[in-house]
C-alpha cells in the first residue's frame, strides 16, 4: 500500500511538472505563468503589488 502511495504521488507530480512545461513551451506559452516564474525567479515585483510570500514548509494558520 505504501507504494502505491508513493507511485500515486509521483505520477501526480510527473503530471504538475509535465502541465507546467506545456505552459511554458514554444508551441503554447502561457504568459501569466511565465510572468510568474520571472518575478519568482527574479525576485521582482511593480511598486504597485503587495507581495506576499508564502513558506510551503510553514504551517498555515488558520
């Protein structure tokens, strides 16, 4: 059972990075993705936006 837990979460993952390469391909771009990835990746925002980092590692507070 354990593994095919892990199979089952690996294949999802497989699916999410798959989706995000498509996204981000020649043949189809999505630009509010690579929008995203830019800033993330650059660490840069308009003086207009309130960023907010969210730690996936932190717990949420609810």
């Amino acid at each position: 059972m354990r593994l095919e837990a892990e199979l089952a979460d690996l294949r999802e993952e497989r699916a999410r990075l798959e989706n995000l390469t498509r996204r981000l391909s020649t043949e189809y771009l999505d630009l509010d993705l690579l929008d995203e990835r830019a800033r993330a990746v650059l660490q840069l925002a308009r003086s207009d936006e309130i960023v907010i980092d969210a730690d996936p590692a932190l717990p949420a507070r609810h």
